[in-house]
C-alpha cells in the first residue's frame, strides 16, 4: 500500500516501518530541487497506486534530497506547526523567563521517552559488555538519565551486562551556527576494542559531527556501534545521517534545556525549550 505524504511526496512500498537503504520519490519542483514524475497530484498518485505508470527514478536518500526523511514514520515525530507549550504553566528558572519563547519538550517527557529507549537497547545490546559513551557537554543529562534506566534493567531483569562509561568532548557550535572546524577532547578511546559500543548523543543535525566521531571509533575495532540521539533535527543541510535510536523527531528549531546550550548557558534547565531571536544577540559570544 503506497502512503501519500504532504507536500505531493510519495512514499512507495519498503519505506515504512525502517527506514530504507533506498527509496522511490516523485518529488515536486519546489522542494529541495526534485524532480517530478508524469502526471501531477492526485492523478499521479492514483496511477503510482495502480502500478500503470513508473516512478521519478529510484535514489539513495543520502545522494537525492535528506528533507525527505521527516515524512517517514520515526517515533514521537513532533510536526513543523507544533509550537510547544506556554512557559507559564512550567517550572522556569527566574533568570531564564525573559529568554524562552515557549515550552517545547517537558522533561517528564523527556523522561519517560528515555526509559523506554533504555528498554530498546537493551533488548538489541544486552548480550554482551557495552561500553556508554557520552559525547560531551550536552549529552551528559540524556546520558545519565539513560543509564539509569539501563542499571535498572540489569538490575531487575533475567539476565544483565556490564556497562562501562567514556567520555568525548566535541565543540562543532558557535553561537547557532555550526563551526567550521569539529574538535575532539580525550578522543583516544582505546577501551573500545571488541566492544558493544553505545555513543549517547543529545542532538543531531547535520550530522556531520557524529560521522567524524564514528570514523575514530570505528578505528578502535569495536564489536559493534549503536547510536543514540535524544533529538534528530529536520534540515535540508543533513547529508542523511540518522542514529540507530531517536527519542523526538524535531522540526528546524533552535532549542536549548536539558544540557542544550546556547554559549553554555541554559543547559540548567530541565525543559527543552524554544529560544528567542533577542535572547540570541544577549548571550552571543
């Protein structure tokens, strides 16, 4: 069953569910330089569903247009018109209320997200010693709060693995603009070898920085490597990358809480929250 998405995309079978190595498009002039197939609107897509007429041309999702991928069913999936939640109804810290915009992801959200992702790697990880590895400095509170529902289930459950942690430190940001330049701290990562790898990550982007870190970690021969990332952010400049694990799908925002700074502030804030333009031009180094 072939499933409409918006924007006159079309979504043929083997997409749903995973997503695909590759995928058939008939994207419209207008988005991202694609091209269409014959016909147009519903009349295309009818005839795409009866099988009478042939696709655009089949494309990796890596080569062609990387904003497709926020029309594939991800988990908790938060939509471009979702503007979050009045502040005033949350716990804000003081010297932060004149910042924040709005409430975007509430942290008994975020929580509970979590504890079931835990519960997701553990069933796909749990059979041998995985080494967490916290890309540092706003993964530490996602990373601490994942591992804490990890010792519970190792804890609780039949059976249980040792979990041992690392540390990376990566600067890829400058104000709100990705930096030129991706530099790594404490990197040597020679505990690796022969290891279930966990790299815990809190946002992904462009995702240039996690291909970076995966290249060094792949050099140290682990057993296997899983990715992790609370957020995965929609955008036309990602090359395709996606994590193993995505706690919220996010639209192109610029959102800062939960370890998520700005400069290195707001990373005390339990919410993920939406930043003001004015805050920008007040904390801009």
């Amino acid at each position: 069953m072939f499933r409409r998405a918006p924007g006159e995309c079309y979504l043929l079978p083997g997409a749903c569910g995973r997503l695909p190595r590759m995928v058939t498009w008939a994207l419209p002039r207008s988005r991202c330089g694609g091209r269409r197939s014959a016909g147009s609107g519903a009349q295309e897509y009818k005839e795409l569903c009866k099988g009478t007429v042939q696709p655009a041309k089949v494309v990796t999702l890596e080569q062609h247009c990387p904003a497709v991928l926020h029309l594939l069913p991800f988990p908790l999936q938060i939509r471009d018109e979702e503007s979050g939640y009045n502040k005033d109804l949350f716990c804000i810290p003081k010297h932060y209320e004149e910042d924040l915009e709005r409430v975007f992801i509430p942290h008994g959200l975020i929580l509970d997200r979590t504890e079931r992702l835990a519960r997701d790697i553990m069933q796909d990880m749990g059979s041998h010693h995985i080494v967490a590895l916290c890309v540092l400095k706003g993964g530490y509170k996602f990373f601490a709060d994942l591992l804490d529902h990890i010792k519970a289930l190792n804890q609780n459950g039949d059976k249980s693995v040792p979990v041992t942690v690392d540390f990376v430190r990566i600067k890829s940001y400058c104000n709100d603009s990705p930096a030129e330049k991706i530099s790594f701290v404490g990197e040597e990562l020679s505990t690796l070898n022969g290891k279930n790898v966990l790299v815990v990550e809190d946002i992904i982007e462009t995702g240039r920085t996690m291909k970076a870190l995966l290249s060094k970690i792949k050099d140290k021969k682990p057993r296997m490597v899983k990715v992790v990332s609370l957020l995965v952010k929609r955008t036309c400049q990602s090359p395709g990358y996606r994590p193993d694990y995505t706690g919220f799908e996010i639209p192109d925002k610029f959102v800062v809480g939960y370890a998520l700074d700005y400069n290195e502030y707001f990373r005390d804030l339990n919410h993920i929250c939406i930043l003001k333009e004015n805050a920008k031009e007040k904390y801009r180094m």
